[in-house]
C-alpha cells in the first residue's frame, strides 16, 4: 500500500537549494483525464510509471506516448509539458541527478518489467520522510540499475525545428488519418515537394513518409490504451482494413495490437 505522505504533493523547488537530502522521492497517485502541466522544469530527473490510462509528453525536441506498464524518463531539467490522456494511475520518482548521471540524456520511453515495477511499489510503500534510510536506498540503487538495461519502447516522435514545419507537423499529429498530400504540405510550407521533403528529413532524422507511419502508430498506442477497437482504429487511421494495420504495428512493434498491452515491456 501506498504511504500516505507518498499520496500528496512532492515540493520540489527549481534547484538544489532546499531540495530534499535523499537520493529519491515519490508520488504515487490518480491523475484526471485531461488534466495538463504546461511547459515547466525540475532540477530533479523524473520517472513516471504508468499503471492504467496514458500521458502524452512534449518537448521542444519531440513527442511521445505513454501507454501502461510503461514509463518515460526526463532528465534533470529538460522543459515538458505533460497531458494525461485517460484518467490515469501513475507513479512519480524524483531523482537526484547525480543518481541517474547513467541513464539517458534525453527524454526516453521505456518498457517497465514486472521486477521493476514490484521495486516501485516497495518504493511507494515507504513514507516519504524516511526516503533516505537504508532500505529506501537500497531500493533505489537497484531500481536505477534495473533502469540502466530497460528497452527504450518506440514510442517518440521527433519534431522539426523550423516553425513552419512544426505547425505541419502538429496538424498531422492531430489528424493522422487524413490523406495529407505531399504537393499541399509543400505548397503551406512554400516550398517544392522535393525541398520539402528534404528539409522535413533534415529537421527530424527521418524521411516524411515514416514520420507519418510513426504519428499514426502513436497514436493507434493511444487509442489501444483507450480501449478502441483494432477495426476502428484501422479504418480511423486510413488503413485499408485490419489486416493491414496489424501487418505494420507488428513490423513496428513485433507484437500485434491485441497482444500490445498483455504483459510486454516494450
């Protein structure tokens, strides 16, 4: 069960100064569907692990879905903006960035096993006031080191940098399933179809053609999580049919959509 101190709010000011002595502390907890955090900071790093529901997570560097059992990590002072899809049964850890200096420099999505996800749990279960005794401690060493070898899942979306692009690039986030042709695209952004293209693969690291098969896989994540079925979601993104999308979400994800939320870590 929970502590009770771990069911409210972490203070967590901007720097050190004030900052809890401990190597880590939690939330555990319930979020609203629809409830946003806009653009903000933590000088601690953050795990959120998500138990039921999902979170979408911005940065001015990308975007990604978290869906359950699963967690996405932020480094110590990475701007985000968090929006929680569903309502939503999370767990915050809040690290000293001298405690995570081996795990990724930039926001990742990961699988979350259930060794870890255990670990958290136990972690959750310890007031917040004794975060720092030695079984708290020793829990967090080993959760860190469970994290250091979890599959980052691929769930993220990289945005373009140019303002052009990235209005471009939120229209067909919103609306995946739309045709979006490629001479239109261009002509908004007042370029070429070839230029286009070009800049658009400068910009993100991928072709425009797979960014857009990966904004419609994030978002068949988010509508799996949010219990859509495989046929609505197929047609809903502009597949053929079923077959087709499952053919694509399993190349994606080795796993078909039935079988993504039933016990895999990635």
């Amino acid at each position: 069960m929970i502590a009770r101190e771990n069911l409210t709010n972490v203070h967590l000011p901007e720097d050190e100064v004030g900052d809890y002595p401990f190597t880590a502390v939690a939330q555990g907890g319930t979020e609203p569907a629809g409830t946003t955090y806009p653009y903000h900071t933590h000088h601690r790093a953050q795990l959120f692990q998500i138990v039921r529901g999902s979170v979408r997570l911005e940065t001015v560097r990308g975007y990604f879905i978290v869906p359950p059992e699963r967690a996405v990590f932020v480094p110590s002072g990475v701007l985000h903006e968090v929006t929680y899809l569903q309502e939503t049964e999370r767990s915050y850890l809040f690290f000293r960035p001298e405690a995570v200096v081996d795990l990724p420099l930039e926001v990742s999505v990961i699988g979350t096993t259930p060794l870890l996800r255990e670990l958290i749990l136990a972690f959750l279960e310890i007031p917040r006031s004794d975060a720092g005794n030695p079984r708290a401690e020793r829990l967090v060493a080993v959760i860190t080191d469970q994290l250091q070898t979890s599959p980052v899942a691929p769930l993220s979306l990289p945005s373009p940098i140019s303002e052009r692009l990235q209005i471009i690039a939120a229209d067909i986030r919103n609306e995946p399933g739309e045709e979006w042709p490629l001479e239109r695209l261009a002509s908004r952004a007042a370029m070429s179809s070839r230029s286009f293209q070009r800049h658009f693969q400068a910009e993100t690291g991928m072709s425009f053609r797979a960014w857009r098969q990966q904004a419609k896989l994030l978002k068949a994540v988010e509508w799996l999580a949010a219990g859509q079925s495989v046929s609505d979601i197929a047609y809903s993104l502009g597949y053929s049919g079923p077959s087709a999308f499952i053919a694509v979400f399993r190349a994606a994800f080795g796993t078909s959509p039935g079988q993504y939320f039933q016990g895999r870590t990635v």
